[in-house]
C-alpha cells in the first residue's frame, strides 16, 4: 500500500532521484527507492510504475537493481484465496 502522505512521497523520491544522478545512478531507482521507503507495506509492481510514471518494464529493472544491491527484498506474489 502506498504512503497516505503522496507530498512526503514526491519529496523524498525527488531528492533521492536528484542524489541518485549526481553519483551516475538512473534517477529512476532514486525515484522508486523513495516511493518503497515511505510505503506502508508490499507495493505490487503495477502500483510501483504508476508512482513512478515509468513503464511496467523500465520499473521491473530497476527493482532487479535494488535487489541486487540489496536495498529492498522482493516478495513472493499475494495469493487472494
């Protein structure tokens, strides 16, 4: 679920975006580390696009890259039963 404070998101996603390109870093993993950060709990990779108004595929890599720095941990998908 995402943060119910979408203003502290965009902040802190923005910074860390802006640090993310000053040390050579797609500003997009700033961007998604930001959004992860300040979520209450497992995003779906769908919701993690949509608040970083990146494609499904561009957000997918650059979770891959997050997870091999081992910032965030990927999580196995929800089974609604």
């Amino acid at each position: 679920m995402l943060t119910p404070l979408p203003q502290l998101t965009a902040t802190v996603s923005d910074q860390l975006a802006r640090m993310c390109e000053l040390y050579g870093v797609s500003p997009t993993l700033g961007r998604l580390y930001g959004l992860l950060f300040t979520a209450i709990g497992p995003v779906a990779l769908d919701e993690l696009a949509t608040g970083i108004g990146a494609a499904r595929s561009t957000t997918s890599v650059a979770m891959r890259r997050l997870v091999e720095v081992g910032v965030v941990e990927r999580l196995p998908p929800r089974t609604d039963r």
